[in-house]
C-alpha cells in the first residue's frame, strides 16, 4: 500500500469528494455571486478531516503502533498530497 501512485495520500478518496463539492458548488456560486453554494463543500471538509483522524486513530488501534507509524512514515499525507 506504501508504493506508487497510492502512497501519496492515505485518504485519496476523501479529497475527490471535496473536489466533487466544489464542482457542484461553483456554477450556483457564479450564477448567483451567493456564498450558499460553498457550504456544500465546506460540510465536506468539516466531516472528512475529523473521520480521517478516528481512521488514524482506528488503524493504529488495529495494526499497533509500531506498524501504523512505519506505515505513515512510508506514506506521509493524510488528503491531500504534499499538503496535508
């Protein structure tokens, strides 16, 4: 799991939702200038970081300690790549 392209993020999946929310809120964004649309996304952000930490957290639990660190060391970002 720590090599090639899917050792870059442990949550990859959860960046392609916000990235999804973003999409859907950007044209009710341009055709109304209403900031609305952006709570969508923001929703996502809000539940998705607080469940990768219990996803850390329950792996760790799972795997122990020794081996979830060795893990995480092998694949750093948590989202999103080179960033977080």
């Amino acid at each position: 799991f720590g090599g090639g392209g899917g050792g870059l993020p442990r949550h990859v999946n959860y960046l392609g939702e916000v990235v999804q929310g973003v999409a859907l809120a950007l044209p009710g964004w341009l055709a109304t200038k209403s900031s609305i649309p952006w709570l969508y996304p923001i929703y996502y952000i809000l539940l998705l970081v607080p469940r990768q930490r219990d996803d850390d957290s329950a792996c760790k639990a799972k795997y122990g300690e020794e081996l979830w660190c060795a893990y995480q060391s092998m694949v750093p970002n948590r989202i999103v790549p080179f960033l977080y």
